[in-house]
C-alpha cells in the first residue's frame, strides 16, 4: 500500500510537467507551422488580433461610450452590479479568442477538405489579385459578401486563406457547440440581430468600432441573412453605420476599404428548406429553426465527405457542381460622394445616408457575383418558356453571356472549358490572323463554352428533377417546385435585369479572363 501510494506522489508530478511541457512543445510547433504558412504567402494578419481577448475585454469595460451607456442604465433605476455583469456577458459573447494555428493549420484544412467534397471551387484569380494589389497595407478592409448559404463562411475564408485572416460577423445559428468555438478560434464575432437591449448593441457596435481602427480585416454579410427566393436582400445597415460613424470622426486616419464578394453556387445545400420556409410564411425563421438548419449541415458535411470518399474509392466521386467566388474592384470611401457628407450628421440623417451608400455596394456585389452553369440554364430556361431544344438553350446562354460580359460579370468555367482557354489565348498570340477569321473563331468558341455549360447545368437540373429530356426538348421536370428551383437560381443573375444606364462604365470594361 505505502509504494502504491509513493509510486502515485511520484506519478502524478511527473504525468503533469510531461503533459504541461509537452502540450506546450505542440502548441508552439503548431504555432511555428502556422506563421511560416502566413509568412511564405505573405497573408495579411492584423497584429491586433494577436493582443488576446483580454486586452479587447479591458479596452471595452474601459470604453466611453460604453460607461455613458452603463450609467444611463443606471439612473433608470438598475443595480450597477447588474449592468455590469450584462455588459461582461455581451463583451464575452461577441469578442472572439483568434487562433493562429486554428486558423490555418486545422481551420482552412477542415474548410478544404469541406468544400471539395460537395463542390468544384473555383476563385477568380484575377479578381482577388487586383484586390491585394489594390489595398494599401495600413489600410482598413471590410470585405462585403452576398449570403446565399450558411457554407458561405467556409468558402470565402477558404478563398482568402493566402491573402488574409479574416474576422466574421456571424449570425446567432452558430452560438453552439462546437461551432461556437470553431467560429471564435478563427476570428469571428456574434451579432444578435434585433435584439432589444439597447446596451448590447452599444457594446456590439463600440467592438466594431475598436477592431475598424485597429485596422482588422472584416468579412460582413450585408443583407443580414441568407435570401429565401436566390435574390439579393435589401441591405441591414446597423454595422456598416457603426463603421461609417467612426469614420466621420476627426481622429480616424486610416483609409476605408469596402470590397464587394460574389459568391454563387449550382447547388445551395439549402435551398429547399428556404424555399419551403418562403411558401410556409413571410415571416424570418425562428431562432430554433436557424439552429436545425446549422446543425443538419453540421452534419451534411461530414456525412457527404465520408460517402465520397467511398465513392472515390469505387471510380464514382459526384459532387453539387461549381461553387464559385469572385471579388469586385475595393470601393474607397473617401472616393463616394456620401462620404463627404458624414461629419457632423445626427445619427438619423447618418443612417439615411448609410441607408444610400449600402444600396451603392449592393450593386457592386449584385456585378461581382459570378455565374455558373445552373443558374445560367435556369435563367435561360425560363426565358425561354421552359420548352426548348438543347441547341435553342445554348443559343440563349450565350446571349446571356455576352449579356453578362458587357456589365463586368464573370462567368466561372473550370477544367472542362481548359481546350476553349487554351484556344482563345492561341488566338490572342496570333498577330497575323484576318480579323474576320478572328471573329469566326471566337464565335465557334463563344458557342462551344454555352453548350458545354448547358450540359453540365441540365446534369445538375435533371439529376433533381427541376428539368427533363423528352421528346428531344427540355422541359420542366416532374419535380414539385421544379420552377421554383428554377427561378431561386435564376434570381442570383438579377444584374441581367438592371438598366444598362445603371451598370458604371468600368464595370461595362470589364472582361472575362
């Protein structure tokens, strides 16, 4: 008994140096792999982010603006103690514990591994060069992203992993377990939307406000939350507000940049489920109905990556189609006319012009949004009554194109388009050709890429029933809300309706790559 009890004294002190020295042996290997991956792409990593959460949380309790809003609540007959702890709550819920090693040694790997086992991602590459190329390295990014999934998160911060460590602002839906650390690890912040509290939101927006100045790259998705019918929402305008009252102010020195992301799919996970929830009432979903929809695609993901690897296995991997991600040219907001026009604004008359400078972005979004073979032969399929030949199809998809092309859109074409690329860059290298011959040619091509994404757009439409083949026409399949689907699709394309007045000359120079 006396050597069990000498071996466990002895034990014990021994098991807790080898645990402590070794976890921190890992953790400083996985923190070294981490800065060498940020380093050798030269990503951009706000320093602020590494000041901890604690020198945030003294920063806030510290705050102004906060302790005026502290003792408002008070005077109006609350405990201080009481007030105190709220505000503590809050700051807890919101400022986010970033990770370095999360981030890029196990958060953009999951993020991978993610994506390429429901989708085929394709990042315009020029596009997001010309943002890097673009912003200053003192200067203030807030990346501006339409929100068609809850996979949005994933995708763009997949994306933008060899440029920049981003922060969210993510919604209530991931205030659970394990998404609520996952989320906080790499940078994102909650937001309640609507919540009462006026002292919430005064701690939300002063956080904002500390991370903007600090100059942390954030990523906001405008519209608040994900749009029911594909099109893009009207604007919620309380964070960007909050960005540009901290801008009026005289002491704010670094440059803003907003950059609009287009993100689209051929296949939004939830895209029923939205549809349905759009049929069942026009009012939002509740909060424990978010929290289904984040939990069933917790666990599509796994599930899907675990039923391709074994269709890998066997020769039949299948995947959602494209997901594609392009980035509109960064917006300064010293260059917009509003802007001018902010110092010495009311808050009222400051959110009206808010209210104007988001509907402004929103239509760099709407432009930068790219488009893919479903949402191409959706559109194309409804204009043309949902009755046409194949041929009729992609003599209409190219209309669209070229539609799109003329107003900056990008159509994503992936490895199956490499022989038309290869061609067209031929093309270009060839000086001595007859211009009418040029002409020709490029034709051929232009037609050859709209059948390809015909086909590969009505493999995805037919393979859900939305479309059918009969009778050597396409028609609208037996599926129930198969124009539903059609037109949830078709709507991300919605710059296809706008004015041609309304497309800005740059946008109209624009050109496919």
């Amino acid at each position: 008994m006396l050597r069990a009890f000498i071996a466990l004294v002895v034990a014990l002190p021994l098991y807790e140096a080898l645990r402590y020295f070794g976890l921190k042996r890992l953790r400083e290997y996985w923190r070294d792999r981490a800065r060498r991956y940020a380093a050798q792409y030269d990503v951009r990593v706000d320093l602020f982010k590494f000041g901890g959460k604690l020198l945030v949380r003294e920063e806030l309790l510290n705050d102004r603006v906060i302790l005026r809003a502290v003792s408002a609540a008070v005077e109006q007959g609350e405990r201080p103690e009481d007030v105190r702890a709220r505000v503590e709550e809050y700051i807890d819920e919101i400022v986010p514990a970033f990770s370095l090693t999360a981030y890029f040694e196990f958060g953009m790997k999951l993020a991978r591994a993610a994506i390429r086992a429901v989708y085929r991602p394709l990042v315009d590459a020029h596009s997001l060069r010309r943002v890097s190329e673009t912003l200053p390295p003192n200067a203030t990014a807030v990346f501006l992203i339409n929100h068609r999934s809850n996979f949005d998160y994933v995708v763009v911060g997949w994306a933008l992993a060899r440029q920049v460590a981003i922060s969210y602002a993510v919604g209530e839906w991931a205030r659970v377990f394990p998404l609520d650390a996952l989320f906080k690890a790499f940078g994102g912040f909650f937001v309640r939307r609507g919540f009462p509290d006026p002292l919430y939101h005064t701690v939300l927006r002063r956080y904002l406000q500390l991370i903007t100045r600090r100059g942390v790259t954030q990523g906001i998705f405008p519209e608040g939350g994900l749009t029911r019918d594909g099109a893009l929402r009207p604007p919620k305008v309380g964070l960007l507000d909050a960005i540009l009252q901290l801008s009026s102010e005289p002491d704010f020195e670094r440059e803003l940049y907003f950059v609009p992301v287009g993100i689209n799919y051929d296949r939004v996970l939830e895209d029923e489920a939205l549809l349905a929830e759009l049929r069942g009432r026009a009012a939002p979903p509740s909060r424990s109905e978010k929290l289904r929809g984040a939990l069933r695609l917790l666990w599509m993901v796994p599930s899907r990556i675990a039923l391709n690897l074994g269709r890998a296995a066997t020769g039949r991997l299948q995947r959602n189609g494209y997901v594609a991600v392009a980035f509109g040219a960064p917006v300064k907001l010293r260059d917009l006319p509003q802007a001018q026009q902010l110092r010495g604004l009311g808050d009222e008359a400051r959110r009206a012009l808010a209210k104007e400078i988001a509907a402004l972005l929103m239509e760099h979004i709407a432009r930068a949004i790219p488009a893919t073979p479903v949402p191409l032969l959706a559109r194309a399929a409804l204009d043309l009554g949902c009755d046409a030949t194949v041929s009729e199809l992609s003599a209409r998809v190219r209309e669209l194109r070229a539609t799109l092309e003329e107003r900056g859109v990008r159509t994503a074409l992936g490895p199956e388009f490499d022989p038309q690329r290869a061609a067209r860059a031929d093309l270009r290298d060839d000086l001595d050709r007859n211009r009418d011959l040029l002409r020709l040619e490029t034709d051929l091509l232009a037609a050859e890429e709209a059948e390809e994404i015909v086909r590969l757009g009505l493999e995805r439409l037919a393979g859900r029933q939305a479309l059918a083949r009969t009778a050597g026409r396409v028609r609208l399949g037996p599926h129930p809300h198969g124009r539903e689907l059609l037109e949830y699709y078709a709507r991300s394309l919605a710059v296809l309706d706008a004015p041609r007045a309304a497309v800005p000359a740059q946008a109209r120079a624009a050109r496919d790559t």
